[in-house]
C-alpha cells in the first residue's frame, strides 16, 4: 500500500477511530478484514466498558437494596407504634376527663364541708368574743382592784410612818 494513502487514511480517521491504532500494518490489510479487526476491538472494548458500567451499577443496586432493608427494618416498629398512638392518646384523654371530673368533685365537696365547718364555728366564734370580752372585763376589774390595793398601802404606810413619828416624840 501507498504510504501517503496511509498517512491521509491515518489523518482522517484518526480523530474518529482511536483503538486500535491506524498502523501501516492494519490499514495493509483488506478492508473486510481492516473493519472486522475494528469491530472487534470496539466490541471488546464496549464490552468491558459495560462489563464495568454493570458491576458499578449492580454495586449500586446492592446498596440500595440494603439502605431499603435497613429503612425497612427501623420503620415496621415505628409504624407499629403509630398504630398503637391513637389507642394511647385516647386513653390519656379519658384519664385526664376522669381527673378534672374527680378534681370538680372533690372542689365541690370541699366547698360544702367549708360551708358546714364555717356554720358549725360561728356559734364557738361568738362565744369565743363573748368570753375574750369577759377576760379583759375582769383583767380590768384586777387591774383597778391592784390600784386601789397600792393606794391604800400607801396610805397604810402614812399612817405607820405618822404613828411612829408621834410615838417618837
């Protein structure tokens, strides 16, 4: 074959066919020939390409398909209790109803013992005054008692002092 054939066969087709290499010895060949070894080449190499792209993409898969187990696997329980939720809230409800209900209760029936306990105390409050006013009267009475005791000692002691001064003399 013509060298300069070659060498325009190389420029021209070297930008689109890089493997295998446009060789003299390959483009010597016939071109049933020359194209198969192409073909094949590219074949081999698209195969292994996509030989990797699968194991890539399988890899993928097989991560993916482990990171949904997993999801799974935490998930079943929370939906469980989701379930169960509704059923919890309900029963809080009612034992908070039942709560306040008592609470009113109680509420009510400490209000009318404080009504039977103010009435029962008014009757002991007013004689309780009553007898708070009798002391003070006779603290009174004591205390003007005690002052005349002290005046008429007084006087008791003018008298034995006078008494002693005249005995004197």
């Amino acid at each position: 074959m013509n060298a300069a054939v070659v060498r325009r066969t190389q420029e021209a087709l070297g930008k689109v066919i890089r493997r295998p290499p446009l060789t003299e010895k390959l483009l010597s060949k016939p071109p049933f020939r020359y194209l198969h070894d192409i073909i094949t080449e590219e074949r081999s190499l698209f195969e292994s390409a996509w030989k990797k792209e699968k194991d890539i993409v399988s890899k993928e898969i097989e991560k993916l398909r482990t990171s949904i187990q997993t999801l799974c696997k935490s998930a079943l329980p929370l939906g469980k209790i989701m379930d169960y939720i509704q059923e919890d809230v309900d029963a809080m409800q009612n034992e908070l109803q039942m709560w306040h209900s008592e609470n009113r209760q109680h509420a009510e029936a400490l209000q009318q013992e404080q009504r039977i306990t103010d009435c029962a105390v008014e009757p002991l409050k007013a004689e309780l005054a009553e007898l708070e006013q009798l002391i003070k009267d006779q603290q009174d009475k004591i205390c003007a008692v005690k002052a005349n005791i002290l005046k008429n000692e007084e006087k008791i002691q003018k008298m034995v002092y006078s008494i002693n001064l005249t005995s004197r003399r």
